[in-house]
C-alpha cells in the first residue's frame, strides 16, 4: 500500500515511501525517511532506545523507593519513641499526635496502631479508640492485645455483651506461649471483676469456675479467686480456696482473714473467729478483719438463741439486745425529719409494736412461752433493718444483730 | 528505489499505528515512572526540609524560602508550570492540538516537588497529569506522528500519570476522558486503558501492591442512614462551594497585584502557609496519611473539622498565590475530614443504627471531588475503586450528586475552566462543539475590523463611528481588545461636551463575545446581546481579536448558504 502510494503516478514529484509526504533532496521532511534500505526505521529504533533507557530510570526509581521506605520507617520510630516518653509523663494529647505521626509514617506497624488506639483511650476519645483498634482487627482478628483494648473501651461504656464478646475474644486469642497462661488468668479476672461491678453475678461465676480450674499450685492466685468468689457471694467456694492457700502457705494472714471472712458468711462464726483471731495475730493492722472478729464476737455473746444457755442467760440477751434496738429506733426516730413519709410510718410501727412486745419479755413470761424470745429475736432484726434504711450508719453492735437475726429468719433454732 | 528489491524489509516497516501503540505503553511506563519518582522526590524533599520534628523557625521559614525560589522559577523560566496543571493540559488538548513544550514537565516536576515538598498544601496528581501529558506530546512530536495523533497522545500521557500517582486505573482512564477529552464516548479510550494499566504495574511493581488508602469494609446498616449520607453531600456541596469560590476570588486578587509582584507572590503564599503550619501542621503538603487516618478513625472528630477548614484556606492560599500543585487531593483531604467528622458525630447521635465513620470520609472524598473537580463520574469510579465494594455505590451516588448539584448551581463554570477563564483562555465545552450545525463562526466572521485606540477622544471615536455608518466600535487593538463603544453612548457624549475625553471612560458594559470555534447559533444568539457588532476571539488569549460579526457579514452569509 505505501509502496504503491510511491509510485502511483510517475509523473508526480517522488513521494516518501512510507508516509506519501513529497521528498524534499531525496528525503521525507516530515518523517525523514531517506528512502534508502533500511529494514528498521528510525521511530522502531527509537521506540527499542526509549524501552531500553527507561530500564535505568525503573531502576533509579526503584532505589529512591527503597530509600524512601527506610527513611519512612526511621521517622515512625523516632514518633513511637516520642509517644512513649509523653505518656511516661503523663502529656497524653502530645502522645496521640507523636503516635498519630508514627503510624503516618508507618501505617503497616501493627504496634503503632496499637499505641495510638491505647493513647485515644487513655486521653478520653473512646469512640476514635474504638474505630482504630477496629481497624487494627480487621487484619488481625485473632490478636488478644486488640480484643482486650476493644473490650475495655466497650466495658467503660458499660456495654455487657459487647465487652464479654471481646473479652472472650481475648482470651481464646494468640498470646505469647510463654506468658500466655498469667496473661490469660489475668483478662480472667480483669472480665470477672467487670461483671461483678455490673451486677452480672450468674456470668461471673462461671468465669470464676474456669479460672479456678486453671489456678497454679501457688497461694497467691488461689487468695486472689477466693476474693472474687466471695465478691460473687459464693462464700462456699471462697473458703475452699482460702483453705487450698492455707494449705500452701499455712500462715498467710490475707488468707487466714479470707477464711475468717468466707465463714462468718457461711454463719459459721466460731470458726470466723478462730480464722480471724489467727490472720490478727499475723497482721494486727488487718482492719476489716478486726471489725469482723468484733461483730463476730458480738454475735456469739448475744445471741439468745444459742444452743447450750440458760434461760436467765438467754433473758439477759434478749433484753439487751431488745433494749439496743428500741433506742436505735426512738434515737432514729427524733431524726424523722430527714426521712420519708413511708419510712415514718414504718419506724412508728414497729416503735408501737415494740412497746406491746417489750412488757412481755419477762422471764417468767419466757418460761411459759419459749416462742416469745423469736419473736424478740425478729423484732429487733427488724427495728435495726427499718432504721438502717432511715438514719444510714450501723455499729457494730447492730450488724451483730442484723445477723443473729437473719441466722434465724429462716426457722434456724 | 530500493524497496521494491527488498519486501521483507518493506514489510518490517511499521506503519503510525503500530508506533502509536508501542509508544502509548512506552508513555505508559515513562510517565508512570515519572509520577512515581514525582511522588518520591516530594517525600523526599519535605523530610529534607523539614526533619522529623521541625523547629517553629523551620516551619515558618521552609515554605518562604521555597516559594521565593518557586516563584523565581516560574516567572523566569516555566510560566506554564503555575497552578495544577490540569487546566494547562486541557488548554493544550484543545486549543494547542496537544503542544506541550518539553520544558514544561521538567519544569512542572522541578517546581512542584520545590511547592508541595515545602509544605505548601497542594496536590501531586494534577501536576502528574501535566508532566505525563508533557511527556507523552514530546514524545509524540520526537516520533514525528502527525498532529492529530500528538494531539491524541496527550490524554493517554496524562491517564498514564494519574494512574500512577493515584493507584486508580480506571478512574484515571475516566478523568482522561471526563475531565481532559471532555467526552466519555472519545475513541481514545483504548490508549488511555492501555498506558493507565501499564503504568499502574510499573506503580506497585515500585511502590508495591498496597492501596494508597486503607479503606474500611463499608456496610449500609440502615436505610434510613440514607439521609445521613445527604447531609453530608449538601454540607460537601457547601464546603465544594466555599473552596471553588474562595480560590477563585483570591486568585483573582492576586491577578491584580502589580505585574511586578508576581516573583514574590508565591512567596506571599509561602509566608501564610508557613504561619498556617505553626498550628496545623497537618495540612502540610499533600496530606494523604491523614486522610488514611480519617478513613480508619484515628482521628478526633473536633481535629478533622479544624482540619478541614484550615486545608480549606490553605490549599487557596497556596493555589491563588501562583505555586505549582493540584486541587485533586486537596478536594479528597476536605472530603475525608469532613466526612470523618459528620460520620462520629451521626454514629453518636443518630437515633438509627450507622455504619462506622470511615464509610462517611469515604463518601465525604467521593462528595467534595465532585463538587470541586466536577467530574461526578470518576468521583463514584474513584471510590468504588479504592473499596472495590459495591454496598458504597448507592450512598455515594447520593452524596456526590447533592454535592455536584449545590457546586454547579451556585458556580455554574467548574473550577479549571473558572481557573483558565481568569487567564483569559476559553476552553470550548463539549456542549458548544456539539450543539448546532457544521458551519462556524471562522465561516462566517469578518476581519476587516476597525479599532478605536484606548487613549482617542471621544470626538475622533464619533467621527469614526459616522463614517462607517457603525452602531458600535471596538476599543483597543488586535492583540489587546480593551471593550467596545456604543453609537448611542458616543453621540450622549458629544452631546454634553466631553467630546475631548478619553473614549476608553465610556465603554459598553455587559457585551459579550464568541470564539471562532462556536456554532452559528450561538453567534446569533449572542449577536443580541451585543450592540450591533460580537467580537470574535482567540480561545488561547480572549484579548487578541480574530474578527468580527456585524449584522452585514451576518446577511452574506445568509445570501451565500441559501440552504441554512
């Protein structure tokens, strides 16, 4: 076709062989074909020539890249390391702009990521914490640190289900094997004292149960489970494992006050007392278990219903304890102002139901009618339950009573 | 001679096609290697310049220091480098038959590396699409194709370097042919594919195969989210609005410095960005790691709306003071922070349930590229790319066509032709190539024209006016039309004695013109508007008078195509 195009009409000016453009001295001036032989033209081996130098400016390129990435990856060290000496002192909203820049610098770094959402976290940007670590799971699902960070962050919302999810998530995700057992135990007990915070008791204790199993041949975690179950008002399974401590470690004073404290629940008093006697005489400054043993000794002095007194005896308790509760009541009474109608109405009641009671609390009275020293029993359980309510502090005297009254509510002789 | 002795050889000759092709992937790897190493040395330069952690001084100072330079450069020796560089490459598709002196990517790559890595908030694709239509016309006039092949070329170039610059290939082929052709059904579109895939390998062979953006997995959680999603376009809109109409009053305030000031005026740009950066250091350059942050909620909702608005006066600043760097990532920094912002604050308010906030600053990207760039098409393309998620397309389409609605409602010219228009070059828009029949105004125009000098009395200007028996008369001269001059206005200047007074005191206001591409329809439609005589001028440089059409040259035409 081209070469016809040369040569159709013989008495024209000689054309260019490939473009039909008039050859000016023997050559094209457009596309400067001489016409001479020449299998391979001018723009094939400038197009070979452009491939060819086009390999070094690739490669050159590719260098720069390179370089490009390394310098990258050195700024997001130096902004991790930055992040992490503000939050050290305590410059949190310095922290999230350092580790902002270091995941800018290196988006891909798992640890930066993680950073930065812990750093939103702690500077009170739950919501841009929660999208982050999101994120981050998207291409890590299965990465505990993520699911413990998302868990706490829907924990402090105060979002149950959500929070057990990722806190589940968490634990049957990867750690590192050899931590992986403590730091399993320890989201263990971090999701079960979120539960129980949030009234979740049923849940909680059968994370407790797992976490009991798992426990190592070591006083402290079993001490650390038997709080939790006691938190969880399984006081039962608390004793089992402040007793397993003892076991291990016989004159832990934190276990021994456990004991003491699990088995004054259980209504099992003399051995509170021995328990707490013990963990004192290890630890004197224990407070709450000095408080108990007092409450504890209250209640096995003055409780007229204890098997083995005489009558007098359980008279003399009874009125006493009688007699503590009518000037609760008359000293809660004179500060009515402060409660409501209803429990006026509540505390009158009871005042007048005391005055009828109280004539009958004689001994000889007691003698005819033995079933007279439970109504006793129940009343001032009852004066001391209504002016809890109304006037607030207890003594320890009343806690005594509240207890040897509710030892008794159930038909107990 | 020796061809007929020789077939194979004649046969081994390759025909304009075949070069066509082999260099469209050749433009294809060059000019996405240059879009790489454009995007590196950028990086490169702002660490150089600014360290990991720059003094107050180095932030201050760096985008002075650089802008006096750039300015230096581009007044000097690369005037055609200013700005994005889309507008210049549409120029020079359409006006300039795909002409694009070799100086003016090397001087876009030198300039805008200089800009955006001092800081300056401008983009890299619209300088990409310049240096890789640069690229591809040199090349093109260096392989001697004909003119309408380096015309052709010069799309191919730039699809080529978006490509590479945004990890898009198709939405790159279709800002090539929504943006730069102006014509989506453009035959050219084969060449466009070929180099934007081309380049796109040689990308991610370099930069590897990770997506510009980590995009969130999007989900529509509820259609009543819908409406959310509108909001957010009409706020888009508003915010495309702001910027379009911010940019181009600023520019034109900069246009009307003194000529002289042009060397300091991206300086001037400078001086503020730097100021700008003492506060917001994240709106430096071109800012894609915060959109990425946007997108997967790193960010504060209260930080991503300061950003916005500091971006917002930034990237104007930068762009009207005459540095070199683009609009298009700008537009999706707005839109990712804007987005993010009103996404955490519906996923903790709304009263429905909401998908995450990074669904929204993807939209939000989407929303603010078609309200500014105007290209609504590859805006939906763009996204849907970078999610490869077709649950997006729905809300998205809402989005940007609120947004694009808003922009084009109350700034009817898009940005880049705005942008052209303020250096008096007039893109033809496909609507006017078109619209009509096959007869234009260079048909039908006169350039037998009569000027009136700007300085001449009104009394010469009147003679003039009645000797010619003319209803109207131009001031000015060829190259420089200064405005035109009424019979009426004349003779009520004569008549109260100000014959004496310089005729450029009583120009016509509100005339309009044509261009010598524009249909006959549009001449006579405009024809009415004017007083009695429509100038026709140059699309390169709307002063420069090419002729002329008077109510006579309007009736030979008629009497000499009796048919139309």
């Amino acid at each position: 076709m081209e070469s016809d195009r040369s040569t159709q009409n013989t008495q024209d000016a000689p054309r260019c062989s490939v473009c039909g453009s008039p050859l000016k001295a023997g050559s094209c001036p457009r596309c400067g074909d001489t016409g001479g032989f020449q299998w391979i033209r001018r723009e094939t081996l400038l197009l070979v020539l452009v491939a060819v130098a086009s390999v070094p400016l690739y490669l050159f390129t590719r260098e720069v890249a390179i370089r490009n990435r390394e310098r990258k990856a050195l700024a997001a060290t130096y902004w991790h390391q930055r992040g992490q000496q503000q939050l050290v002192s305590g410059d949190t909203e310095g922290a999230i702009v350092s580790f902002h820049r270091s995941t800018v610098n290196d988006r891909e770094n798992f640890q930066y990521g993680l950073e930065l959402a812990k750093a939103l976290a702690a500077g009170g940007y739950p919501e841009e914490a929660r999208l982050a670590l999101l994120r981050l799971r998207d291409s890590a699902p299965e990465d505990s640190e993520i699911n413990l960070q998302l868990a706490r962050l829907v924990a402090s919302r105060g979002n149950v289900r959500e929070a057990v999810r990722y806190y589940r998530n968490a634990l049957y995700g990867v750690w590192p094997t050899e931590t992986a057992a403590p730091e399993r135990r320890e989201v263990r007990k971090e999701l079960i004292e979120f539960l129980l915070e949030r009234q979740e008791r049923t849940i909680a204790l059968s994370e407790l149960l797992l976490l009991s199993s798992e426990l190592p041949l070591d006083s402290g975690p079993h001490i650390e489970v038997a709080w939790l179950f006691l938190r969880a008002d399984d006081s039962q399974q608390a004793l089992a494992h402040f007793l397993k401590a003892l076991e291990l470690d016989p004159k832990n004073e934190t276990a021994l006050a456990g004991a003491g404290e699990s088995s004054f629940y259980l209504r099992d008093y003399r051995n509170a007392r021995r328990y707490l006697r013990a963990a004192l005489a290890q630890q004197p400054s224990l407070e709450n278990a000095s408080q108990l043993l007092e409450i504890t000794d209250l209640i096995l002095s003055r409780d007229p219903l204890a098997s083995r007194l005489s009558l007098p005896e359980r008279h003399r308790r009874l009125d006493a304890n009688f007699t503590h509760a009518l000037q609760r009541l008359e000293s809660c009474m004179e500060r009515q102002t402060e409660s409501t109608e209803a429990h006026v109405s509540d505390l009158q009641t009871l005042h007048q139901e005391a005055r009828e009671l109280q004539p009958k609390l004689q001994l000889r009275s007691l003698r005819r009618d033995p079933g007279l020293i439970n109504e006793g029993v129940d009343l001032a359980y009852r004066i001391l339950q209504a002016t809890h309510r109304s006037c607030g502090e207890r003594s320890n005297l009343d806690q005594a009573l509240v207890r040897i009254g509710e030892r008794y509510q159930g038909g107990e002789t | 001679m020796s061809l007929p002795l020789f077939p194979l050889a004649q046969r081994l000759r390759i025909r304009e096609n075949q070069i066509f092709l082999g260099l469209t992937v050749l433009i294809g790897v060059i000019a996405g290697l240059a879009a790489v190493l454009f995007t590196l040395a950028i990086e490169s330069t702002q660490d150089l310049l600014f360290g990991f952690s720059p003094s107050w001084w180095r932030l201050l100072v760096v985008p002075l220091a650089a802008s006096l330079g750039a300015g230096f450069l581009l007044v000097r020796f690369f005037p055609e480098a200013r700005g994005s560089g889309v507008p210049q490459t549409e120029a020079a598709f359409h006006l300039e038959q795909g002409i694009i002196p070799a100086r003016v990517p090397i001087g876009k790559f030198l300039t805008g590396v200089l800009c955006v890595g001092s800081g300056h908030s401008l983009g890299r694709e619209g300088p990409s699409v310049q240096i890789g239509a640069g690229i591809a016309s040199a090349m093109g006039r260096w392989f001697k194709l004909s003119p309408s092949r380096v015309q052709n070329l010069v799309p191919v170039g730039a699809a080529a370097a978006l490509s590479a610059a945004f990890n898009t290939p198709v939405a790159a082929v279709l800002f090539a042919l929504e943006e730069i052709i102006g014509d989506m059904n453009a035959a050219l579109i084969g060449s466009t594919v070929v180099a934007s895939v081309t380049a796109v390998i040689v990308e991610r062979s370099i930069l590897g195969h990770d997506a510009l953006f980590r995009v969130p997995a999007y989900q529509l959680v509820h259609p009543v989210e819908l409406i959310a999603y509108g909001a957010l376009g009409v706020a888009g809109g508003l915010i495309s609005l702001l910027f379009c109409k911010g940019l181009l009053r600023a520019r034109q305030w900069f246009l009307h410095m003194p000529s002289r000031s042009r060397l300091f005026q991206p300086a001037m740009g400078g001086l503020f960005i730097g100021i700008l950066l003492l506060f917001f250091p994240e709106v430096m350059g071109v800012g894609y790691e915060y959109v990425d942050q946007a997108l997967n909620g790193g960010l504060v909702w209260r930080t991503m709306l300061l950003l916005c608005f500091a971006k917002l006066a930034a990237t104007i600043i930068s762009y009207a003071s005459g540095n070199a760097g683009g609009i298009f990532a700008p537009s999706l920094y707005l839109g990712a922070m804007l987005g993010g912002a009103v996404g955490v604050l519906v996923h903790s308010f709304a009263p429905f349930p909401t998908g995450e906030p990074g669904a929204y600053a993807l939209v939000g990207m989407g929303a603010l590229f078609a309200g500014i760039i105007r290209a609504p098409m590859t805006s939906v393309f763009m996204v849907f790319e970078l999610t490869q998620d077709y649950q997006i397309l729905v809300p998205l389409m809402v989005a940007n066509m609120l947004s694009f609605l808003i922009s084009r409602r109350y700034q009817p010219v898009p940005i880049y032709h705005a942008l052209l228009e303020q250096d008096h070059i007039h893109l033809p828009p496909s609507g006017t190539r078109l619209a009509g029949g096959a007869v234009r105004v260079r048909q039908l125009m006169t350039q037998d024209i009569t000027f009136v000098p700007e300085e001449a009395s009104v009394e010469s200007a009147w003679r003039l006016v009645q000797a010619q028996s003319a209803p109207c008369l131009l001031v000015g001269s060829r190259p420089r039309l200064v405005g035109l001059v009424s019979y009426p206005t004349l003779q009520q200047a004569m008549e109260s004695g100000k014959s004496a007074e310089p005729v450029s005191q009583f120009l016509t206001d509100g005339w309009t013109h044509v261009h010598p591409d524009h249909s006959v329809e549009v001449a006579l439609d405009r024809f009415r508007q004017n007083p009695g005589l429509l100038p026709v001028v140059s699309r390169r440089e709307t002063s420069r008078v090419e002729g002329v059409i008077t109510r006579q040259t309007i009736l030979n035409f008629l009497e000499s195509k009796p048919e139309m």
